[in-house]
C-alpha cells in the first residue's frame, strides 16, 4: 500500500475542513494508507472525521499555532512565544489593511528552528492548508503537494518567502481553474507545477444532513427569507451584506430575512453595524452551527456576498439543496456558478448585491429555472480524487 499523509490545522467549522471530510470520506483505503496530522485536536467537525485514516498524536509544538500569544508563553514554550510576537512586529510595519497573512507567514517561518521534524517517511505528503511549511520543511516524502483554497491576486504575502516555500512542492494543487489563473498571475515562475483538483462533494451526505431535525428559528419566518453560511471576517463581505439589506429596506422591501451561519472575528463589528442600520430583526447571526444544511434548506436564496474566494464550497453544497444561487463577482466566480443557468453572478458592491437580490425577489420564473437547472445538474465529482492518485 502506498502511504500518504494528509496535514491540516484543525477540525474547526469551516469550509476547508468540509472538504477535507469529503476527501477523507473518499479516498481509496485499499490501495492507500492514510496518515492524518491535525496541528490540534480541535473543533465541531472532529466528529466527523471517518475512522479509516490513522489520526496522528497531537503534537505540543504544533499545537501551538492554534494557541494565542499569552497561552504559548504560559505553556513554558518561550522560543516559539518570542517568535510569535517577532512575527507580529514584522507583519505590523506592512501597509496592507490584512495584515494576517504576512503573520501566519512570519509566525512559521520563524518558528521553524524550533519545531520537531516528522519521523516516518511517505510516497505522498499533502499539505492541505497554507502556509505549507510543516510538509515543506518537516516531512520526508517522495511527492510534496501544496493545496491552495483562496483567490492569492487578492491576499497581501511576503512573495519571496512564499516562493522560497513554494518550490519545496512538487504540485500545487488548485481548487478550480480560477483560482489557478489567480495564483499564476501572482507567481508565474510556478505555472508548470499547478493542476487543479476540485474540492469533493458530497451530495448524498449534504441531503442528509439537511433533513436533520434542529431547533430552527427560520420555520416560523413567512419572510423571502436569504441565507449565508460563511466566516465572518472582511473576505466574506458580510458587512456588505447588512448595508445591501438595508438598501433593499429603504426602497420599499419590507418583508425580507437574512440569516448568517457562521462565526469569526469580525462579529462584533457586524452586530454594532446591524445595530446602526436599524436591522436586528431582519439580519439575523445564528452564530456557529455544525450543521448549516437544514437552514439552507429553509431558505428561498442562497447569497456568497465574498470579496475573495477560492471556490466557496458553501454555494455548490446549495446548489446540490437546489437553491437558487447569487454570488458577487469575485476573480474566481466564473468557477463556481454557470451565470444565469444554475446561479446568478452580480457587480462585487453593495449596489450589485441589492440588485441582484432584488432581481431574484422579483423574478420567481427565474429562480425556479435556477432550481430546475440545478436539480438537472450531478455535483458529485469523485472522480477527481483520480487525478491526486495519478500523482503518487
């Protein structure tokens, strides 16, 4: 049997560990044995993590990127808790008004003196979330591949570290076309190693889960009731959101819902900024919820109101509920929804996320053809797992 090892951070809600699931549901356990490092043990979905790969033991030091600042130095870890605040100083004399990414980036960089190398050896080592440099610098293996799950034209990073990782891969493996096209533009020295390898759905599990009986507010919603799951930071443009909402208000639409499933660091932003436009009984945060499926199933419009995006597995996991789909015109939409046929593609702006909504309240015809078309359409996708095993 071939040995393959998959590394990640966690198990937290989310929609690369959604796909991760997926993948591990997946894979071919007769020809292949799976190793799983998890950087911490944490989360919702550890749950549902299926039993056949071999979950590796929790590493302290690893733990560690998952941990805050106070908590490192409090563990007696002082090298990487320096490290920490060195990256954060770095990262903090940058102009980007994101400047997360060049700490992530900073964090391991600098941290790698400091962690322990991977003991066993593997004909394939997949890295499933960047930055990539536990596989990179870590692990032994015959094959490295590095899976990108953003739109990188779009994310502000120290290029030439990011290369200096990059190159340690064999494959960089792209979540669609897209997406592919973004992250060439940003590193055309790079073209000949990325492929793309769609995230897996899982239709039979998502319909599933979505007929699961849950405590849900948006029963009782007579409402056009939208829903979003996503997490709530600046690249999901939920602040968009509650502003296209309150145009919709203003022009006369009084009987429309928004809920968001989800959670992240920008809430407490997003609840004083309902709180000013007037709209706590219309914009609705259910907060964090292991399962979003029998709320999107509730709803009348799926809406991905993103800034970015890789390829949102949220919006095909509505589409496979049979939503009719909006999602703004971010650099990789085109992937993700066949425009006018099995989702609608509006201006990336408040205005074109209110225009669009507008257009799909109005126009039932047109969001049943969207259902319809959806209904007709196979998002199982398998196969795909094919193209990873013709890389080993």
């Amino acid at each position: 049997m071939k040995k393959v090892l998959i590394a990640s951070f966690d198990m937290e809600v989310g929609g690369v560990e959604r796909s991760l699931i997926s993948m591990l549901n997946n894979f071919d356990y007769q020809n292949y044995r799976i190793d799983l490092m998890l950087y911490s043990h944490t989360g919702d979905f550890m749950n549902l993590l299926p039993d056949q790969p071999n979950l590796l033991e929790e590493s302290a030091a690893y733990k560690t990127f998952r941990m805050s600042i106070g908590q490192i130095l409090k563990s007696g870890n002082i090298s990487l808790g320096l490290v920490r605040l060195m990256a954060k100083y770095k990262a903090n004399l940058s102009t980007s008004s994101e400047k997360g990414y060049k700490q992530m980036q900073y964090m391991w960089k600098y941290s790698l003196p400091f962690l322990p190398k991977h003991k066993e050896q593997y004909d394939l080592a997949i890295s499933y979330l960047w930055p990539h440099y536990f596989v990179a610098e870590k692990v032994e293996a015959r094959t490295k591949i590095a899976w990108i799950h953003t739109d990188f034209s779009t994310v502000d990073t120290d290029e030439r570290v990011d290369i200096q990782m990059w190159n340690k891969f064999n494959y960089i493996v792209a979540v669609s076309e897209e997406c592919k096209n973004a992250f060439i533009q940003k590193y055309p020295s790079l073209e000949k190693k990325v492929i793309v390898i769609e995230n897996i759905t899982s239709p039979d599990f998502v319909r599933a889960l979505a007929n699961e009986k849950i405590e849900n507010r948006m029963l009782n919603d007579q409402r056009f009731k939208i829903i979003t799951v996503a997490r709530l930071s600046y690249a999901k443009g939920i602040d968009n959101a509650v502003k296209a909402l309150k145009l919709l208000k203003d022009r006369g639409y009084k009987d429309i819902s928004w809920y968001v499933v989800g959670y992240g660091g920008d809430e407490a932003m997003l609840k004083e900024l309902i709180k000013e436009q007037n709209l706590e009984d219309s914009f609705i945060l259910l907060g964090k919820q292991i399962n979003p499926y029998p709320y999107m199933k509730e709803a009348d419009l799926y809406v991905q109101p993103s800034r970015y995006e890789g390829k949102a597995v949220t919006v095909g996991e509505a589409q496979i509920l049979y939503k009719p789909v909006l999602i703004t015109n971010y650099t990789t939409a085109q992937s993700q929804v066949r425009n006018k046929y099995d989702g609608l593609i509006c201006e990336l702006s408040i205005e074109g996320i209110a225009k669009g909504i507008e257009k799909l309240y109005k126009d039932y015809k047109l969001r049943n053809r969207l259902t319809d078309n959806c209904t007709r359409t196979n998002y199982c996708n398998n196969q795909e797992l094919e193209k990873l095993y013709q890389l080993i």
